[in-house]
C-alpha cells in the first residue's frame, strides 16, 4: 500500500501551511477570536481564495473534488496552528451531511456560496438526552403544505451563532429511538420560529443552544431514511478530527523538545536528564501512533462495508484519544507552571485534543463499539 501523497496533495499541504505560517501566529489567533464572530471573516476569506472550502465538495457543484484523505491534510495543519475559524463545522460536518443527503440540483445551489465563503452552515444533530446517540432524536419535523415545520431543541450546534442555514435532524415518524423516520432539513438559522444561544467553549471555538418553534425547513433527501447519511458523514468527522488532533499533538511534542533544550536548570538544559528524554521519547511514539491510526481512519472513511469503516473509525478514535491525553499531560508537565498559562500555546493545545477526545464519542465509548464489533480485525 502507498503512503506517499501525490504531487497534488503534497501542493495541497504546502499552500496550507504557508498561508498558517504567514497568517496564524498565536498572538495573531488570539485577535481573530477577539473579533464578534469569534473568529475572522477576513481568514475565512482567504481560505476561500486558496479553494479550501470547496475542498469536500465534487468539482461538478463548484467544488474542489477532495476526499478524506485530503480534508485530513487540511485539517492536521489547522490542528498545528489551532485555527478557530468554522472549518470542520461548516466544510466537514454540515458540508459532509450536505453532500450525503442532498440531491443534484440542492448541492448545485448551496456549494458554490459555501465554497465562496458567502454561505456559512451548521449543523444542528446532537440533543441533551442523546449523549452520542445518532438515532436519539426528540426534535419532531411535522409535513405543512409544501414543506416541513421544526420543533424541538438542539445542543452544542458547533458555530451555529454565526451561520446563515442549518442542517437539522428531526423524527418524521416513530419513536424517540428508533432508527427509521429521521430526517435531515435545511432551515434558515434566521428565520422565524428559529432561537439561538451562542457561547464560546473551552477550547476557544464556538457553540449554539438553538430551540426551533415550527421553524419552516425543506427536506434533503428521504425525511425518513437520513440515518445512513448521518452515520457516514460523522465517520468521515472523526476521520478529520483524528488528524486534527494529530496536528496538535505533533505542535506539542515539537515545542517540549525546545523547552527541553533550552530551559537551564543548575547550570545547564533540562533535557540533559535522561529520564526527561525517556519521556519525550514516548511523546513521539503516541505520537506516530496516533498519525498511522489517523490516516488509516481517513482511507477507510470512503468504505462502503458500514462494519469494515466503523471499526476503523472507532480503532482511531481510541488510539487518537489515547495518546492526545497522554502527549497532552507529559507536555504540561514537562513544561512546568507556565504550560498552563493563557499566555503559552502548549495549554491551548491541551485544551482543543481534550475536547476532541470528548467529541463524537469519547475514548470509552468507541472502544465499548469497537468490542461489540469484535475488535478491529473481525473473526
């Protein structure tokens, strides 16, 4: 098997990371979530122009044709940087259920303002009840002429203080667990009927409470089958928040190794200690774990065998988290006091692979599937 990237994909990283370089330094991250947004629209912008946030979607809606292995790129190098801008929200996630759920003619009209950075989506699944239930769904969607009326409420709507459309999971018919009558709906996050909460979370991105009081929405696909769409799209968002958090993990252990080497202590650097070494060491092999597992969830995000995907979705996430916890804490306490500062990176970091070790599952609840399905090489 080939691991190599094509020369495309090496120009896709390379344009990344010089733009991080140029543009998102720590202090200047620190003034884009300053900003109303809690974010910049000028950054966003400029991912426009670099064909960032068509990067998903098929080149015959206005897309730039990338799959997961690409969107991982991107995503590792926005985990390095720790960009707060709506990427994985609206690009991966909604833009992920968008492309699943939604037919020709929806794609050809949403796309071309989504890669153009005019159109910003959300996307409004998770409830409080749900914990990380997909098919846990109390928001009811109920037929009103020609389209669909929303009522119910949804929880952490990742950027949903600052999108223009949602894309919300309601039940159409059966009970609240049940697998069969959900579908997904496009509704406007300023229309009326529709309530938002915004907060800032701990990791510096951007969440929403939202409650829909007969908010009119349009179905995308089957109002009663959207499941299947859901489930391969939140696959695809792990795959991407797997090499995010390698990103961050990778900017961690880089910057401990400099501390290593240049923090005195009696006259000379700390990193002279060989214990101190020992665990560095181990910083990389989580490390390098966690990077080989990312990018097996990302080639196996495309699979069409459920099971065959799912267990590489879930063998990620564990190894993923597993060693985002512990590259995180040897990090803060390689560095002592100040890597818990607001002031140093490192803490940052730490902050953003901690939730995503809760996000879309914790470490827990993937290995609990991962048995279920019979570990990650089926019998």
């Amino acid at each position: 098997m080939d691991f190599d990237l094509t020369d495309e994909q090496r120009l896709l990283k390379d344009s990344v990371e010089r733009f991080l370089a140029d543009r998102y330094g720590f202090e200047q991250r620190g003034r884009y979530m300053r900003e109303p947004a809690g974010w910049s629209r000028e950054v966003w912008s400029q991912l426009a122009e670099l064909g960032l946030l068509g990067l998903p979607f098929p080149e015959d809606t206005g897309g730039f044709g990338g799959g997961p292995v690409e969107v991982g790129i991107a995503m590792e190098a926005f985990g390095r940087a720790l960009v707060v801008e709506p990427f994985f929200s609206c690009i991966v996630l909604a833009g992920g259920v968008l492309r699943r759920a939604a037919d020709a003619a929806t794609l050809g009209e949403l796309v071309p303002g989504i890669a153009d950075g005019s159109l910003l989506l959300a996307y409004a699944q998770a409830e409080r009840q749900a914990r990380w239930s997909l098919n846990d769904v109390a928001t009811r969607a109920e037929r009103s002429g020609e389209g669909w009326r929303i009522t119910g409420q949804k929880t952490l709507v990742l950027h949903g203080d600052s999108a223009d459309r949602l894309i919300v999971s309601a039940r159409t018919a059966g009970g609240e667990r049940e697998r069969e009558g959900i579908g997904l709906f496009l509704v406007d996050a300023a229309g009326p009927g529709v309530s938002r909460r915004g907060y800032p979370t701990q990791d510096a991105q951007r969440a929403a409470e939202i409650a829909f009081d007969g908010a009119p929405g349009t179905a995308l696909g089957d109002p009663d089958g959207a499941l299947p769409a859901m489930e391969a799209a939140q696959d695809e968002a792990v795959a991407a928040l797997c090499a995010e958090a390698v990103g961050c993990m990778e900017a961690m252990q880089a910057l401990t190794v400099d501390y290593l080497k240049t923090r005195q202590q009696f006259g000379r650097p700390i990193g002279v200690n060989q214990a101190l070494q020992h665990r560095a060491v181990d910083m990389l092999v989580s490390l390098e774990q966690a990077r080989s597992m990312a990018l097996f969830a990302a080639m196996m995000a495309g699979e069409e065998d459920q099971a065959e995907r799912d267990r590489a979705i879930h063998a990620a996430k564990v190894q993923v988290g597993r060693s985002a916890r512990h590259v995180g804490q040897e990090a803060v306490q390689l560095h002592g006091g100040i890597g818990v500062t607001m002031e140093y990176v490192v803490g940052h970091h730490f902050k953003r692979v901690t939730m995503i070790e809760r996000q879309m599952g914790d470490t827990e609840s993937h290995l609990a599937a991962l048995a279920r399905l019979g570990g990650l090489i089926a019998a």
